[in-house]
C-alpha cells in the first residue's frame, strides 16, 4: 500500500473514531462517571501518554514569547472545548452533537474575518447564515421526539454550540504554533495545563466514580475516549498531514456526522428525524458554502 493510501486511511480512522466518540462516551454517561469527571480522566490519560511518547523523540524548547499563545490554546481546547462537549453531550444527543460540531469551519471563517481580516463573500456569508439556521432549529426544536438519556436537549444543544465556537478559537489561535513546533511538544504541555485548569471543576465527580465496581461496558468506553478519540487521533492526522493537503483532511469532516447518526441509529441510542434531517441539510450546506473555492476577482 503506498504512502497515500495510507495517509487517506488515517485521515478516515480519525474521522471515523470523532464520529463513533459521540455515542460511545455519552452511554457511560452519567451513570458510571459525571461528564466533567470524564473530562478529567480524558486530560490526565492524553497527558500522559503524550509526555510518555515525547520521551521517545527530540526535545524542542518553548520561546517565552510563545507561552501566553500555548495557555490561551490550552484553555479553550482543553478546557472550555472538553467540559462543553462531554457535558452538552451527556444533557443532549449523539446526532445533535454530531451535527453542532460540523459548525466548527463555520466559526474559523468568522474568527477569522474578524482577527485575520480575511475577506467574507457572498456565499461564505450565506454559508454562515444556513449553518446557524440549522444549530438554532436544533436547540430550538431538537428535542420534539423523546429520547432516553437526554435530559436537557435545548441547553445541551446550546453548550455544544459554545463547544465549536470554542474549538474553531483554538484551532486559529494555536495554527501559528503548529508551524514551529511538532504536535507531541505541543499537545504534551496544552494537556498538562489542561489538567491544571479544569481540576477545580472535574475533581468531585471524578472523586464521586465508584472505580472498583466499574463493568467491561464502561472501562472499554473510556478507554476508547482517552486512547482514541484524544491520542490516536492526533496521531493519524499528523501522519495524514506528511501527505495530504489540509483541505483533503478537512474534506473528511463532512463523513463525521454521518459516522455518528448511523451508528446511533443502528444502537438504538438516536433517532433521526424530521427536525434533524433539516438542521442536517442546512448545516451541510452552511459548511459546503463556506468550504467552497471561488475564482479569485479581480
């Protein structure tokens, strides 16, 4: 198998395990472990196994000037990002979730229209627009059909939109740093701040978890939360990066949401209906506007 090939698979392992996350961490989800306790179990576990691997490759060292960037990328990637996605999630559903963070292109072009002064077209803007119909028709409307776990769908859907608003500022804040240092020096110490910041918020539920009595059900769940959706999927987008471009990765995005309403469909834990297959449609086409090249004008 050549390196592309290769590359496109890792690409697609990434986007495929983002997309089953959604219903495999909200099933443990409050009843063996609270969503911010999870969080901490997710912070301390990615920590250290990014430290442990940082052992195994060249030391880079952090310029003064760059701390202040690392903490502020930290503090909504790893803490703000983390605590609204796991607790928006548990309060929610997999496929509102699945569908609310697709939003997250949608809110790197406004970020960066504003502190970027990149220019925003006609359909960039229209993109924008459909996107938000669509997140708002959810949290407004996404909880017509009862489904089991999902007590809150209104204020779930609502952090879930405060978790790709947070995301979308993390990724702009933090690109500048990925073109100077490799993604172990920087993940290693966003983790470890991560700890730091959300210990004061994650520490009673994590304390509360009743760790000696936790079936197979649950310890693969969370396993898979810490190893695959935080660790491994780091892992094979950097390496789907050596060969592809960015905007073939960012094309997998699109495959996420459908990954995650199959899967929650087939496990019983969704159901995908009327008011989901339109905030789906208009949110796809928020990000197909958004994401679309245009002929440069003169």
């Amino acid at each position: 198998m050549n390196s592309r090939a290769l590359a496109l698979l890792a690409a697609f392992g990434a986007t495929t395990i983002y997309g089953l996350n959604h219903t495999i961490a909200k099933v443990v989800m409050p009843h063996y472990i609270g969503p911010f306790g999870f969080i901490m179990l997710r912070v301390v576990g990615a920590s250290v196994l990014f430290w442990t691997v940082s052992l195994f490759v060249p030391k880079e060292t952090i310029e003064p000037k760059d701390y202040l960037r690392i903490a502020g990328a930290a503090f909504l990637g790893m803490c703000i990002n983390m605590l609204m996605f796991f607790k928006g999630l548990q309060l929610s559903t997999p496929i509102n979730s699945g569908v609310i963070v697709t939003l997250t292109p949608i809110i790197i072009l406004i970020l960066s229209a504003f502190f970027l002064k990149e220019k925003l077209t006609l359909f960039k803007f229209l993109g924008i627009v459909l996107g938000f119909t669509g997140a708002i028709i959810l949290i407004l409307y996404g909880n017509t059909t009862q489904v089991l776990n999902a007590p809150n769908i209104p204020l779930g859907n609502t952090m879930l939109l405060v978790n790709a608003i947070s995301f979308g500022a993390y990724l702009v804040i933090v690109k500048p740093l990925t073109k100077k240092y490799s993604t172990i020096t920087l993940m290693k110490w966003m983790f470890l701040l991560g700890v730091f910041y959300t210990f004061p918020v994650t520490y009673t539920e994590f304390m509360e978890v009743s760790w000696s009595t936790l079936p197979f059900e649950a310890i693969w769940r969370m396993g898979f939360v810490i190893v695959g959706t935080t660790f491994l999927t780091y892992m094979f987008n950097v390496y789907a990066l050596q060969t592809l471009p960015p905007t073939t990765i960012g094309a997998f995005t699109y495959l996420q949401p459908l990954i995650t309403i199959v899967y929650a469909v087939i496990t019983g834990n969704d159901i995908f209906d009327g008011v989901k297959i339109l905030a789906c449609f208009l949110v796809f086409a928020g990000v197909y506007l958004v994401s679309k090249k245009v002929k440069a004008e003169k």
